[in-house]
C-alpha cells in the first residue's frame, strides 16, 4: 500500500506540498497538483479519512 511519502517521492515534491494538495489548506501550482495527483494515480494512493 502506497503511503504519501510514496507520493511525495514519485511527485518530486516535499510530504508537506503533497498534504497541501489533498487538503487544499495552501495554493499550490496547477502543474504540480497535477503531477501529484497523477502519482497518486500510479501508485494508488487513497488519502484516509
């Protein structure tokens, strides 16, 4: 099971930013929202809760 550190390493981006975009709690890029929730896609990641 993929975890959000999975999702961070696949994304190249920071645990936090990948936190960020299943929250929507900051702005980030569109392009890098994409290419998480692409990476989640891949790997699939289900956020729980």
């Amino acid at each position: 099971m993929a975890t959000m550190q999975d999702v961070a390493r696949r994304a190249n981006v920071a645990l936090s930013t990948v936190s960020y975009a299943i929250n929507g709690t900051r702005p980030i890029s569109e392009a890098t929202r994409r290419r998480i929730f692409a990476a989640m896609d891949e790997l699939g990641y289900r956020p729980h809760a």
